[in-house]
C-alpha cells in the first residue's frame, strides 16, 4: 500500500533536473572526513577493525598524546581508583574483561557524553547568533572565554543541568537559555566522579589546554542548519549540520553488540518506504479510500484540517533505536510527505505556502524560488520547528537496549529541533519537549506484546510465551510504557510504522559471549526463533508484533534469511506479510561482509511480492511473483535476480539433473579430517592398485582433475602428488566414504566454481568441501559432468541462490545440483556423450587447447538443446564466464 506503483517511484527516486542552491548543498553535505577525523584525534580514540569488525578504540601505547580527552579521563580515574560506575558492577564485569580494557570502556562513555555536551552548545550558540545578527555576545563556545575544562564544564552546566547557580550563586551565562542536559546520558554518567571539569588536574605540566584545542578545532566549521547560508555568512569554513553530528555519533556508539553505521541514503530509503506505507495505511482505513500513492492520496483529501488529524495520529516506531538515525531520516520523511499533501498547520502567516520540503542525501531540504528575507526565514525557521515538534513529541517512538545509544538519539532530535528554535511573543527560548517519553531503555526482543498468531501451527508457546526471570529481568513491557499504542480497538493496536537495522548477532557469537539463556528465553518466545537464527529474526518477528492491521515495516538485513533453514520458520509464518525486497549488495557497510536488503512488508498481507535493486537513488525493479506460485520452503533469493523470468522459463521447459541421478556430500566433516593422517606424497609414481588419488575444491577441473599438475593444500599441509593407501583407507573407513571412493562418480567443487571432474576408474577420493554425483552409468555421468561444466549451470545456480554467496561467489549444495535443468532429448544426451569421449581422449594426450576448444563446443550445443537465443548465450557467456 505504500507507492506500489515501480515506475514512480524509479522516477522519484532517480529524478534530476533543475536544483536550487539548497538543493545542491545538501547534497554535498555529509559525515565530513576532516571533522570525524579530527574529533577522534583530539579524543585520543582510532578507528580501526578488530574480527572483521570496525571499532573504535584506544590509539596504540606509542600513538597516544596524554592530553587527549580519554587519556585525561583515564588518568583521573586511575588517580582516584574510580575504575567502574559502581563497585557492584565493577565486581561483576571483571572476571570478563581486563582492568585496562574495563577502564577504556568507560572512559569512552564518558568522552562521548562530554562531546555530546559540546556538540549541543555548539549548535545552540549557531542559532542564537543566527537570531541575534551575529551578536559576539552569543559567541560564548571561543577559547578566549573558555580556557579550561572547569569553566566549559561551568557552561555545561548552566546550560544542561544542575548549575550551582540553582543554590544562590549568579549565573555566569545568564543570557543563554537553559535545558536538561539529564536527558541525553545514562544517570550513571551524569552524577559520575570524573567530571568535565576534572580534567585539568590531569593535564600535563605546561601542556596547552585540550578544551582550546576542542573549541579553536570546532571553530574552523561553519555549524548551522539551513542549508542556503547566508550571504554574509563565511563561506571558507566546511559546514556541520545537526545530520552531520549524528552520523559522528552514530559511528563513535554504534560499533557495538552487532549494531552497524547505517549509511544516510539507505535511511532515506527505509524510512521513505515505511513512512509512505503508513501513510497510505491510516488514511485508507480511516476513510475507506484505495489510494496507492501519495500523489493519489493528495488529490483525493478534501477536508484539509481532517486530514491534519489523521495524520496527526500517525506513530513510527524503531524498536532497536540505536542513536536515532533512522527516527531522524523518518522525521525529515514525514515533514516532506507533509508538504507533498499540503497539510502544514503554519497559522496565519502562511510561512510555508508555495514550498517543497523533501528529503534528499538524508537532509531536510526546503526548496523555493528564491532565497528570500531574513524575516522570511525566521517566519519559516517557527513554521518548521512547530512541525518538527509536533512530530518529535507525538508520532516517533524507539527502543533500545543501551542507556547511552538512547541519550544519543535524544540528543540528535534534540539537534533537529534547534536547527529552527527562536524566542517566543514573551521573549523567552524555546523549550525542547520530553524526549524521554517516547524514546525508552529496555530489552525490546524479551517483550511480552501479544501478536497474531493466526496460523494452524500456532501453539500456546506462540500466544504465552514463557521468559525465565533472570533473562527477561530487563524485558520491555510495550503495553504498560505505551500504552496509547495498544489499547482501543483492535483494527487501530499497534505502530503505523515499524523501521529498523536490527542487531546481526548469531548464535555462534550469543552461545560464546554467554547468552545462552537469553537465547533459550528467546527460542521460547518467539515462533520464528528456531534452528541456527539470527538475533534479527526475532527483531523482524517482534516488529511485525508492534506494527498495526493497516501498517508498513520496513528492516535493513542480510539477505541470508531469504533461502537459508534458520529463516525457513519465519518465511513459513510471515510469508503474507512481505510486499517487497529490495537488493542493496555487498557495499552497504563498512567491513560487513554481507549482502544487505530492505525487506517491506504490509501487515494486512499483499497476494504478491515484487522486488528490486537500488544502486544509488535509482531503484530499478526485478521481478512482481504472485504468492500462490511460490512453494515451501518459500526460499526468496531467486526473485532478486534480474534473470528470474528467464531462470523459471528454463525451470519449467527441462527435466532437474535429481531425477536422473542424486548429487550428494562427499564426506562428513568429521571424515575429512580422519582423512588428513592418511594423505602421503607419491614416492614411486601412482599405483591405483595400491593407491587411492585425493583432490579437494583446489585441484579439481573441467571434466579431469588437476591432480599432479596443481599442488594441493589440505588442512594447512601442501601436497603435490597427495596419495592414501588403500589398505589405510579401508581400515579406518568402514562407512560409505569408502563406498563413494571406489565408486565411479562425477566429483563437483563445493565452492565459487561448478568444476565436475570425471572418476570412472573409481580411483580417487573426494576431499573436503566437495560434492559427487555416483552411477555405474558412464554415459549418464559424462552427460552430468557436461551439464555442470556448462556456464549455464553456474547462471543458474547463482541466479536462483544469491542469498547462498560466500565470498563474492557460492558455496554449492547437493540441492542445488539436483536443481539444475538438463535437456531431456535422447539424442542430444548421446551427442554429448560422444564429444565428452573425444575431449577426455585429447585430454590424455596432453592437447589442452583441443581440449578447451571441444569444451566449448559442447557448452553451445548445450546452449541449444535449452533452446536458447543468441542474446541469451551472450548474457550467459558474460556472466558465467569462460573458465
């Protein structure tokens, strides 16, 4: 129900055309590398990879300068043996980490919190000099005013918390407004013994202040909000932007516990997504209407302060909300949407008439025809902050687990909402709304919210779930903390929108960082939870809980669920649910190794999925399949595929290699690491009386192996002629590894590559990672071997298991064979044959270019026994590639 029209929203989201000058400034806007670097700099902290993940930490002992914010930090505390924030939990979480490492920790806390300060006094003195005509006064964030730690912890504060001017001494900043800075950190750090302003004990002698060094650094940016600056402004300086200074806290708190750095434009295209399908949701079930898009939707609202309260009532929910990021990208998204209906409540003075507000590079943009007054731009500058806080105070809600990412996403709406503050008719500033109220610390997965279980398997662990005391002791209570969301009747329960990038923690890492019983509690609660999942399964489940009858969600994920088992359970209860998958690729973030996808899904369910690719703004669609056409175990990699269409064509037209013979594993793990004792050189030359051959993915070809003409690598050891016994291998394998060995067989690479090498003399042993094909048929298994050495076999496998990629490539299963199409035409089969004959004679005589040259003789008769065209065996050709 959100734009479910493909081709508008590829023209809205690849437009171009004629800009203003606000327009192309966003877009240039973004996470500057000077700034973020310089920030870790000053912090003492680098960015780097630790387990093939990107972290922040401590610079190395001979990079670190003793004046940079965490050594100050770190130094007080070993000072003053404040190495935790309570003994209680210093006692807990010691048998688990270092001392060293411990303290690091919450140093960093503290450093973020204390930036986090800085950061929010920054923006508020570029507002204020915006409304003060640059009056130096309002300069109050100037090294010159504030030379030491002590007095920018004075400010702080003054400004953000319990100033002793609250217990009769004067305020040295009287003219600056006042908020409470309790709001944006944990209440362990606000109380904490270290402080801001102890900092300067820890200084080295006649070393320069590291608060001037902060405040000079911050002053070389242009900070403020709108993007058409003024004419007077600087234009030397770089500008930071409330966006800016949440991406820096988005990466500085977010490489944490399986939580990844979102990248701007794939916010904007989740929340876009969600948003646009909740709108449509809401005014279609309050006023009976079928509208699809939002510019349908805005010609048919009549009743413009009706519509104001529809939509007025809309609630966006991020159930692991991090620092905010995708609650902001939902904030720009809901005010451009806005403005799309024409819904603006901007009073008299119509500040808002006759301007485009959209969301572009993840910024608010307001585009007009020309850059207008100063008393234009306040008027507007009031207008937009009204909107952005009905907004912030009624429609966004979020979770999460991590006291501190939650203050940070308090304080990146609280940067939203500055961007526009002014005084009000009494001359008094404005007052930023209670961001704790809908932006709350909890274990959002141990919840007990009731959720649909409609479905015949459901059983009374799906409506009761059972969570042991100890791991749900930290368990959010959805109804009891919002409960204008749940209560009423049950067509309104529930989220308009549901939006996240969910925690991708798997159950590998959960059993080793002993959270077994969280996962235990877990498996219990939640249908879906079952094999080897993934904590986003159950995010991707609990989300569909929050949202309502008539809502959108929209995840950012691996794309691993789509055909692996641990998602089989999921896809089996939610498969009505999915409305679309978009494919991202592998570049979405830094050092993850994963194919990422935004999965959209309507609540009230769609009889079709489409799908699509995004590269960039351009979002080009792939496949529109009806539901009732898919077959358990509904695996939905194939329909990310720009081949689909052509892949089911040749699905349907051919008989599957299964129904000739049965691909299967080689050997059990277990077995290939029995086998590595036994693996010797030859000495003598290969004596197949008295030897077996032994290959593995590395040493196996195009119908014959590479044995003897490639060093093999098994289990860290080289062999260039690897050799077993056969008496050796009999006697330690009685089980049917040893059957599969004197077998006659077609042995195919595992992974990256369909290599199918050919043993009829039944003298070889396949080795790790590598599957087979047996029958006493020689015929049958040169036919197999063609097929699986065709390039097609390769398009067809990667085109149906993208979510089955390792590496960049795929790592092969018996399914997969059994699943490729083969012609069924007797007489083909036996032509094939023939030229297999041929090739495995020139092979023998060492003519390799013959050899490759009859190869690919076959793959084109192959090609036409498929029926294909001439554009088609290019297609395959290019992308298959000629191996």
């Amino acid at each position: 129900m959100a734009e479910t029209n493909q081709t508008s929203r590829a023209k809205r989201a690849s437009s171009t055309g004629p800009r203003s000058a606000s327009t192309r400034s966003a877009r240039r806007a973004g996470l500057d590398a000077d700034f973020y670097a310089g920030l870790l700099r000053i912090a003492g902290l680098d960015e780097g990879v630790a387990s093939g993940k990107t972290v922040v930490a401590r610079c190395a002992p001979d990079e670190r300068r003793s004046g940079a914010l965490v050594e100050l930090a770190i130094a007080r505390m070993e000072a003053s043996e404040a190495r935790t924030l309570n003994t209680a939990s210093a006692h807990h979480q010691t048998c688990a980490l270092d001392r060293e490492a411990l303290t690091f920790r919450t140093a960093l806390r503290l450093c973020i919190a204390w930036i986090g300060r800085v950061m929010l006094l920054k923006l508020l003195e570029a507002r204020l000099l915006v409304l003060h005509d640059g009056d130096p006064t309002y300069a109050f964030m100037r090294s010159e005013r504030i030379p030491t730690f002590a007095d920018l912890d004075t400010l702080c504060r003054e400004v953000l918390g319990n100033s002793a001017a609250e217990g009769g001494t004067p305020r040295r900043h009287p003219h600056l407004p006042r908020f409470d800075g309790s709001t944006f950190e944990p209440a362990d750090l606000v109380e904490h013994a270290i402080t801001l302003g102890s900092l300067d004990s820890a200084l080295p002698p006649h070393a320069r202040n590291t608060a001037t060094e902060l405040l000079d650094f911050l002053d070389a940016f242009e900070f403020g909000f709108d993007a058409n600056a003024d004419a007077n402004a600087r234009t030397d300086k770089k500008r930071v932007d409330a966006a800016t200074l949440g991406l820096v806290f988005e990466k500085l708190n977010g490489y944490r516990d399986g939580a990844w750095y979102t990248p701007g434009s794939i916010a904007m295209f989740l929340a876009r997504e969600a948003v646009a399908g909740a709108v449509l949701g809401r005014f279609n079930r309050v006023q009976g209407w079928h509208c699809t898009t939002i510019d349908q939707l805005s010609e048919s609202i009549r009743d413009r302060e009706e519509a104001r309260a529809i939509f007025a009532a809309l609630r966006v929910c991020d159930p692991a909300v991090g620092t905010g990021h995708l609650l902001a990208s939902a904030l720009d998204e809901l005010l451009a949407i806005k403005s799309r209906l024409g819904l603006f409540d901007d009073r008299e003075d119509h500040a808002l008439a006759g301007l485009r507000l959209e969301a572009l590079e993840d910024r608010l943009v307001v585009e007009r025809a020309n850059d207008g007054t100063r008393a234009q731009q306040l008027r507007i500058d009031a207008a937009l902050y009204r909107e952005k806080r009905a907004i912030v105070e009624c429609n966004l809600f979020g979770v999460d687990i991590d006291a501190q990412a939650l203050g940070l996403a308090r304080l990146r709406l609280a940067f939203e909402l500055l961007a526009h503050a002014a005084y009000d008719d009494e001359g008094a500033f404005a007052t930023l709304p209670n961001l704790k109220a809908h932006l709350k610390q909890g274990n959002a997965a141990l919840s007990c919210i009731a959720f649909d279980a409609e479905r015949e398997d459901s059983t009374p662990a799906d409506t009761a779930p059972r969570v042991a005391p100890a791991a749900g002791s930290d368990a959010f209570e959805w109804q009891r903390e919002f409960p204008a969301i749940f209560v009423g009747d049950h067509a309104s329960k529930g989220f308009d929108a549901v939006i996240a990038n969910p925690p991708y923690i798997d159950s590998e890492r959960m059993i080793n960082e002993g959270q077994k019983p969280l996962r235990e509690a877990l498996t219990q609660r939640w249908p879906s939870a079952r094999g080897n999942w993934d904590l986003y399964i159950v995010f991707m489940e609990l989300g569909l809980a929050l949202t309502a009858p008539h809502g959108t969600m929209a995840f950012l994920t691996p794309d691993k669920w789509l055909a692996k088992p641990f998602g089989a359970a999921f896809r089996s209860h939610h498969l009505e649910k999915i409305a679309r998958v978009v494919a991202l690729g592998r570049d979405v973030f830094e050092r993850a190794m994963v194919d990422s996808i935004v999965t959209v899904y309507r609540k009230s369910g769609t009889d079709c999925i489409e799908t699509a690719r995004l590269e960039g703004t351009t979002l080009t669609p792939l496949a529109r399949v009806r539901k009732r056409d898919l077959e358990a175990p509904w695996a939905l990699d194939a329909l990310l595929s720009p081949h689909y269409a052509f892949v089911q064509r040749l699905i349907r037209a051919h008989p599957a290699l299964g129904s000739l013979l049965r691909c299967e594993n080689a050997c059990a793990t277990s077995d290939a690491y029995r086998l590595a004792p036994l693996i010797d050189e030859a000495q003598e030359g290969f004596d197949a009386r008295r030897h077996y051959r032994v290959v593995n993915t590395g040493t196996l070809g195009r119908y014959a192996s590479r044995w003897h003409s490639k060093p093999m690598t098994y289990l860290g050891r080289r062999y260039a002629q690897p050799t077993v016994e056969r008496s050796r291998f009999a006697a330690t394998f009685a089980n049917s590894y040893r059957t599969r060995a004197d077998a006659k067989k077609v042995i195919v690479k595992g992974l990256t590559h369909l290599h199918a090498t050919l043993d009829l003399a039944g003298d070889t042993i396949p080795g790790k990672t590598t599957l087979i094909l047996c029958s006493d048929d020689e015929n049958l298994l040169k036919f197999a071997a063609a097929v699986l050495n065709c390039p097609l076999a390769g398009f067809v496998t990667r085109a149906r298991f993208g979510a089955s990629s390792y590496n960049g490539g795929v790592a092969f299963t018996k399914a997969m064979i059994d699943a490729l199409p083969v012609p069924a035409d007797a007489g083909v089969r036996a032509e094939i044959v023939r030229m297999v004959d041929v090739l495995l004679q020139l092979n023998q005589s060492g003519n390799r270019a013959q050899c490759e040259a009859l190869a690919q003789e076959i793959d084109f008769v192959l090609y036409a026994a498929y029926g294909l065209g001439e554009k088609e065996i290019a297609l395959i050709e290019s992308l298959g590639g000629r191996r």
